[in-house]
C-alpha cells in the first residue's frame, strides 16, 4: 500500500464506523447508553452516529445501567441488535447482575432457545491519574464468568472487525477499548493504535490471537495497551540480540489457547503483560494454559508483568510506578536470564 | 370492562390447574426430604417456591394476554407461566432436571423459558424489569404488536433496578406494564416493615403515569384494572403500574416453617382461598353450571398428571450436556 492510499482512523473512528455501516444494512442494530448522542460518547466511539440515524436508533439513556442493560437483553431476546455502552468498565458494579446474570446465562437458562445478541462496549484502562474507580481493566473479572464473549482490541484495524464480528454475532460480547488507545488526544493516546483502516465492512474472527511480531527466544503475550508496550519492550530486546515474539490475544473468551502455546512452544519462554490485576487473572490463565498443557516447552520460569493487587492510585508517580510498561518487560527478560 | 363467560371459564380453568400442578409439585417435592429434609435429595431437588393463592393476579392479567406478548415472571414463576401459555410437559419436566425439560435442565424452576409464548423468568427480585421494558422497547422501534408485562413481587420495588426501569419506560413511553404481586411477605419481612407507603401504587406518581391497587385478590377486579392498563399500552399510550393484594397460602419456600407468621393469619387466609370464591361466584352469577365446573377441574386435573407423567418417565439430563449451549448455536 502506498501513502497515499493509507486510510488511518482512530479505534473510536474504527468503532463508529463500523457501527454505522452495520446500522445501514441492519434496522435491528440500535445504540444506547450514556452521553452516546449528541457527545458521541465520551471516547467518540459513536461520534456522527446520532446525525444519521436520530435519536430512534441512537438513544441516550437515563443513568440507568441496571434498566438499559437489561433492556438490551430483553430488545435482543426479542429480535433487536443492540449496542449499549458501559461508559467506564469500572461502572460494572452499579449493574453487574444485569451483565452476568442476565445478559450472560439466559441462552444457557434456555437451552439455547433464546439468542442474546447484543454488544457492550466499555471503557477500560488507566494511565492518566483518574483514580481508582475509572482506571480499572476487570478483563479477569468479565472473562472469569461464563457465557460473555470478550475481546479486547489493541488497533483500529483490529477495532473496526471486532466491532462488526461482534454485532453479528447471537450471542453477548463484552468490547473492551483501552482508553488510552482510542485516539482520543486528551487521553495521551499511543501512536500505534491509530492504523490503516479499510473503508468497507469486514469481520475479524472472535477468538482468534494474532502473532504481531515473531520472535524465537521469547514470547510475550498480551492484549490491548499492553501490546504497544510489549512491542516496545521487543524493540529494546533486539538491540540486545534477544528475539522476542509478540501475541495479541485480541479476544479473551473464547481464549486462543493454540496460539499461546505454538508460540511458547517455539521460543520456550514467556511473558504475560496484563494492566489487570495481576492475582486470580488473565496472566495466570495464560500460564496455566501453557504449563497444564505441556509444561517440558518451557526453558525458564514463565514472568508476569501486571499491575499490582492494590487499587488503582491517584498520585501521577504512583499509577506509573504501578503500571506495566517496557521497562518492566525488558526487566522481566532479565529477571528470566538470570534466574 | 368484566370477563366474558369464556373469559371466566378461562381464567378458572387455568387458577385450578396451577392450584393442581403446585399440589402435585409439593407432594413430589418431599419424596426422598424424609425423615430428614435435605434440599438436595428427592426427584425434585432444591429451592420450591409455590404460588397457591396467588393465581389470580397471573389469570387476571394473561387473560389479556397472547402468545405474542412478553411476561417476565419472579422466582415464584409457575401460575404465571401456567397462565400464560408455557408448554405444561416441559415445564414440570424441566422442574424435575429432565433432559425434555424447557432448557434440557439448564434452568430449573426459577430459570423457566420458553420462547413460543415470549415467556422468561429469574431467580434475582426486580430483574425481569429490564429485559420487559426492553421487549417494550423492541416492539416499539419495530413498530410490531405487543406489550410487555413484568410481574414482581411487593418487595421488589425496594430495589433500585425496579425504578430504573420503571422511569425508562415512562421516559420513552413504551408498552409496559408492571404487576406488583403484594402477597404482604418478602420471605419473613412484612411489608409494612419494608415499605414506608401501604400501596406501591402510589409511587407510579413518580413516573407520571397511571397506577392502581387492586384489594381482596378478587380476579375480576385485576381482570377489569390489567384489561384497561393493557388497552392502554396497546395503544400506545405507555405504561402502567398496578398492585393486586394476594394471599401466599404457601411458605415462601418449600420446608418453610412460616414462624415468622402471626397466629391466625395463614387460617385466615385459607377461608379466603380464591378457587373456591370462585366457584362460588360462578356458580351465584349463573356463569357456570356446577357440571361445567367439576368437567374444568376434572381437565385441570388431568392435564397436571399427564405433565407429572412426563416428566417422571422422561429420561435425566445427561451429565455431559452440563457443558452445552453456553453461547448461541
């Protein structure tokens, strides 16, 4: 592709896009949720929606996440698409029974007679001093319990297929979108999200892992902003010599486990980048997919890099000094040699 | 706006078939739970909540009702489902954990399915709210008949989905109606313990639309309130809240000992049982011939033991099938 025929768009541009050419081919896809109107949404990711379609289609909510996603279970059991938005991931708690006792069990509780085909996209991720109740990740929380499927874009490439894969899909898929990857210039957006966009409507598989960057002596695995920093953390290994292999996961349920482990397997050690919470998470289910499945791949004691057990700090000097970054990848290889 | 002859037959024949069906259920319930009672044993294993002397409320609203219509029902769900339509075989083969059961024995009791009729019910109070006003919500945006009808309990209006919801459907004006069933009990809280105002009706002012309390468990009177406040949504002209006063002749559970109850109440509330006021009532009206109604219980009946016989000679769910139908096929 040349220059000039890179057409570069944000995730939020990716989102949105996306979303409306699903809206044209498809009357049963509608979006609700908070400020998702005339703002188009607090990240964007709705930006332009509400001039074509009007507010029928495209309906901000009262501060109801209990009501509008149970809501979007019943419109979806009934033969609606819809596409709600949890502004902050950490908002979950105000309305998680609706997500995971209803949204995520009810084709279950029906024995498959009923499809909740539905999409709730959610801001995630910190790194820009909001504190502790807008900050969070909660992949393990959301991938944790059964019957979501949850993905977790790290590109606008990847945003655009996600989105379309996900509003097509019958049953409910969690989207995460990293904030600070959304391109949004006051979150402190990284560059490297900000890609190549098709103009028409394509589908990216849920459930599929991508290799980003192949490598032979290390693979480092993870999803979203941790990618970028993953893929930095590559760059400084190079210049040491070291080789390192870069897995997006791009969905966490259903998890790509066969990716993981062929990359494990080729380069015999790994590292897991989370911005989660590291205990009872996404980076230990990584490595016990790795090391129950067969553990003699392995060369060194596999690493995890994720934030720590605490709550997400305010104080600029101590979310950084929480947050994974490449540095800590680059120790992590270290911590591995010199083990 | 009275039931018509059809009408009442109607609604008797299916408050005397739930009647049966929790009978047969309460009975069954107990076989392997003695001497000792454990939950977990017996042909119907754990929780039973039982609906004598609430149906009523389910036959004096889904006399309005079609197939077509959405019911989001409580974790005391079986009138309302008898009611509204719910394939009986499945149901009770589902409620014994059969692999013919409406979801295979995913569900259970309080998980009862079936999208033939637009029926659904939940084990968590006020959460058939949303996905109701969100049925509401589908009809209207695609401009397709029907009206959604949550059925919750008087204690569910105390949590805070309840309002949320409720406000999202008068704020988008949609066909929605909530039916409080005000049996006076959340499990041993009286209501007046729980509620700073004697009729939850009245809250309905908070949405600017109609609300009404409906007294003595009287179905032509729930019939004549649930016909207007249905009309009215079918004509677009929103939602509506109604309160019917009903009699838990039940505990809340199966193995409930009810000591919470004051002396008297339950026997009190047996003399004013609503199937026999019924019958009486048809019966006085000249509605009903005594042999049209003893043909109607006789029916009921046998429409409860053939779905019994279902579900009993059904075979078991199959273990493995534990692991199936997590997302959509």
């Amino acid at each position: 592709m040349t220059k000039s025929n890179e057409r570069k768009l944000t995730i939020a541009r990716a989102m949105a896009e996306a979303t409306a050419q699903e809206m044209r081919i498809d009357p049963s896809v509608f979006v609700m949720g908070e400020d998702i109107g005339p703002l188009g949404g607090v990240y964007g990711n709705t930006r332009g929606l509400i001039e074509e379609f009007g507010a029928e289609r495209i309906r901000d909510t009262p501060i109801s996440e209990t009501a509008f996603i149970g809501a979007a279970v019943g419109a979806a059991q009934d033969g609606m698409r819809p596409v709600v938005e949890l502004m902050f991931v950490d908002f979950f708690g105000v309305c998680f029974d609706a997500i995971y006792n209803l949204m995520a069990k009810n084709i279950y509780f029906s024995g498959g007679n009923v499809k909740v085909p539905m999409v709730l996209m959610t801001s995630t991720g910190g790194g820009y001093s909001d504190g502790g109740q807008h900050s969070q990740c909660l992949y393990g929380t959301f991938a944790h319990l059964p019957g979501m499927k949850v993905v977790a874009p790290s590109n606008a490439y990847d945003a655009k297929g996600l989105m379309t894969a996900a509003m097509r899909d019958d049953s409910p898929v969690v989207y995460m979108y990293h904030k600070g990857l959304q391109g949004m210039g006051w979150l402190g957006t990284e560059a490297g999200a900000t890609v190549h966009v098709p103009e028409e409507p394509y589908t990216l598989e849920i459930g599929k892992a991508k290799v980003v960057r192949e490598g032979k002596d290390v693979s480092i695995v993870s999803c979203g902003m941790g990618v970028h920093n993953a893929l930095k953390a590559a760059k400084t290994l190079e210049a040491q010599g070291v080789s390192a292999e870069v897995v997006d996961l791009v969905s966490l349920v259903p998890l790509d486990r066969d990716t993981i482990r062929a990359s494990v397997a080729k380069t015999g050690r790994l590292i897991v980048v989370d911005e989660d919470y590291m205990s009872y998470g996404l980076s230990g289910e990584i490595i016990a997919s790795v090391t129950e499945h067969d553990i003699s791949v392995l060369k060194a004691a596999p690493k995890r890099v994720a934030f720590p057990d605490v709550p997400i700090p305010f104080a600029r000097v101590m979310e950084q000094f929480c947050l994974p970054n490449p540095d800590k990848i680059v120790a992590a290889w270290d911590e591995m040699q010199a083990a | 706006m009275s039931p018509t002859r059809e009408e009442q037959h109607w609604m008797y024949r299916n408050m005397v078939t739930s009647r049966r069906f929790e009978e047969a259920i309460a009975k069954i319930y107990f076989e392997g739970k003695s001497p000792a009672f454990n939950m977990a044993n017996g042909p119907i294993p754990g929780e039973m909540h039982l609906s004598d002397g609430q149906e009523p409320v389910a036959v004096g609203v889904c006399a309005h009702l079609t197939p077509e219509d959405v019911v989001t029902a409580t974790h005391r769900p079986h009138h309302q489902a008898i009611a509204k339509g719910v394939d009986l075989d499945k149901m009770a083969a589902e409620i014994f954990g059969k692999k013919t059961g409406l979801s295979g024995g995913r569900g259970g009791h309080m998980h009862l399915f079936d999208d033939d009729v637009n029926f659904a019910c939940s084990g968590i109070i006020a959460q058939g709210m949303g996905p109701a006003v969100g049925a509401a919500l589908s009809r209207k945006m695609q401009g397709k008949p029907g009206v959604a009808v949550a059925f919750v309990g008087e204690g569910a209006v105390n949590q805070g989905g309840w309002h949320e919801a409720m406000n999202l459907a008068a704020v988008w004006n949609l066909p929605f109606i909530c039916v409080v069933e005000d049996n006076g009990w959340g499990i041993s809280v009286a209501k007046k313990t729980a509620s700073s105002i004697a009729s939850h009706a009245d809250r309905a002012a908070a949405y600017g639309i109609p609300g009404k309390r409906i007294e003595g468990n009287d179905p032509y009177a729930i019939f004549e309130a649930a016909g207007e406040a249905i009309a009215r949504a079918r004509a677009g002209e929103g939602p509506s809240l109604l309160e019917c006063e009903t009699y838990r002749l039940a505990g809340h559970f199966m193995g409930d000992a009810e000591a919470y109850r004051p002396k008297g109440e339950k026997d009190a509330l047996f003399e004013k049982d609503p199937i026999p006021k019924m019958r009486e009532r048809l019966l006085a009206d000249g509605a009903a011939s005594e042999a049209e109604l003893d043909t109607i219980e006789e029916e009921s009946a046998a429409r409860v033991d053939a779905a019994i016989k279902f579900a009993r000679e059904s075979d078991d769910a199959a273990p493995e099938d534990a692991l199936t139908r997590v997302f959509a096929a």
